[in-house]
C-alpha cells in the first residue's frame, strides 16, 4: 500500500512536469520566433528534449510502479534509471545540435530582432522553470526517484542556462556584437553537455547496483546494531538502492543452542526496526549458528 502510495505521487508529478515543459517549451518559441537568436533558438531546443523527457519519465514511472510479478521477482524499479540513461543521451543530442547552431552563426552573425521581447519571455519561462525544478529535486529525494530527481537536475541547468542567457543578451544590443549570439549558443551547449553526460553517470550507477549514502549505510549498521544484542554478531552486510527502495542482506550469528523461534524473533525485529528508519526495504537475514559463522567470532 504504502509502495503504491509513494508511485502514484512520483507519477502526479510527473505528469505534472510534462505541462510544465509545454507551458515553457511555449515561452521560449516565442522567444526565439520574435528575436530570430540562435541562443534562444538552442535554449527553445533545450526546452523541446524536456518535454519529450518528461513523457519519457512518466511512462517509467508508469511501468516502474507496477509490482513484482513471476518475471521480475525484485519488481520494476530499475525502470526509472532507464529513463534517466535515455533522458541524458536526449541531452547529449540536443548539446550536439546546439554546437552545430553556435558554428553556423559564427561564420555567418547577425543581430538579433526586437532582443527585449525575447528577454521577457524567454525570463518567464525561467522563472516557472525554477519553482518547478526546486519542486521536482525535492519530491525526488524525498521517494528516491531517478527519474524525477534527473528531471529536476535538467530542469535546473535550464534555469542557469536562462540567467546566463539574458544577461549576455543585454549586451548584444548595447555593443551591436553580433557574435555574442554564437558565443552564448556554444555556453549553452557546453552546460547541456556537462548535465547529460551527469545525469547518464547517475543511471549507470543506479544500473550497476550503487549503494546508498555513507550516512545511510553507516544507519543501517547502527540500527541492526541496536536490535540483534541477542545475537552474537553480524557480517557480510550488504546494501544496493533501486529507485526508493533498499535492498539488504546480511548474515546473523546466534548461539549455537538458541531455537529457530527465538532466533526468527530477532530477524524481525530487526526488519521491523530497519522498515520504520529506511523506510522502502527489502531484508535478506542469513542465520548462522556460533561453529558454522564464515568468520570467527572474538571471544
């Protein structure tokens, strides 16, 4: 229930995300079609990989949310680090396209048409860029989604893309420099660039079973501390995130002479305890007797 609970809002706000895309995809064409820039052309481009991200996000987030089945016994979570793979090899494409734009307009400048107008809404669409990615980054985290917090990370190097963008193209008409256009397209590409080429690192992470945080592991370890003192010790613990859920397994050493019940008793505890501090948990607890224990255990 509660698994179902947290996928229906990652969905909500991914759906959310999509119109948000349009809304700005919109701002930034009007941008670019009353100011003919290539700076606010690439930046418009930009804006067009967000949106076809954000329909990419919510259709993971769709199939990620579905549950275990005969097929996939660990579930569908792994889904939504696919989609951010995808989402940052868009981005790379767009960084491409945009390199190819800022080249054809430095061997060929031109100044920009009525540059205030594109200023306007081209900063509008940055504002609503920069409530909506706070939001995106936020929820992310807080339900361990790839895909949002990918999102999010884009949304925002749009966000510093736009601030970067308007204060260059003050300039333009001030100096009459007609390469700063092309100079402010290639700025732009390099960010798309260094956000695409992050953002595929993180899924690949995800992909390859990363742990999570030190400070997270390093609580987990305190936790099944506090809650199996009547085991003799623990080893081999090992962790894996996939999307908001945690994977953990580990061996349990008990007396050789303490029953199946009681020992079964501390398992649970032990969930329980790990359950209520990490919250999304799957736990795999290996119980050994004192004499079969893989290491030995300090007298």
């Amino acid at each position: 229930m509660i698994v179902k609970v947290i996928q229906d809002k990652k969905i909500l706000f991914s759906i959310g995300s999509i119109f948000i895309s349009i809304l700005v995809f919109t701002l930034k064409y009007i941008a670019w079609y009353t100011t003919n820039s290539v700076a606010f052309y690439s930046d418009m481009l930009e804006t067009l990989i967000n949106v076809a991200a954000a329909i990419l996000g919510c259709v993971a987030l769709i199939f990620a949310s579905r549950p275990a089945d005969q097929q996939h016994p660990y579930g569908h979570h792994k889904a939504e680090y696919i989609s951010a793979a995808i989402e940052g090899l868009l981005v790379l494409t767009t960084a491409a396209l945009i390199l190819y734009e800022s080249v054809e307009a430095w061997q060929h400048p031109k100044l920009p048409t009525a540059p205030f107008i594109g200023i306007l809404f081209n900063g509008s669409a940055g504002i609503v860029n920069l409530f909506w990615c706070i939001i995106l980054i936020k929820v992310g985290r807080k339900y361990c989604s790839p895909a949002l917090i990918a999102g999010g990370e884009h949304i925002l190097s749009d966000v510093w893309t736009t601030v970067g963008l308007i204060c260059g193209f003050i300039l333009i008409p001030l100096f009459q420099w007609s390469l700063l256009d092309a100079i402010l397209g290639f700025c732009i590409a390099i960010n798309v660039l260094r956000v695409g080429l992050h953002v595929i690192v993180d899924s690949f992470n995800g992909l390859m079973d990363q742990a999570p945080p030190k400070q997270v592991t390093e609580h987990i370890y305190e936790i099944i501390k506090a809650n199996a003192t009547e085991a003799l010790e623990f080893h081999m613990v090992r962790f894996r995130q996939v999307g908001a859920m945690t994977f953990i397994d580990f061996h349990l050493v008990v007396p050789g002479t303490m029953n199946v019940y009681k020992a079964h008793e501390i398992c649970d505890k032990i969930e329980m305890a790990l359950r209520k501090a990490v919250g999304l948990i799957s736990v795999n607890i290996h119980v050994e007797p004192e004499n079969e224990a893989k290491i030995t255990i300090p007298k």
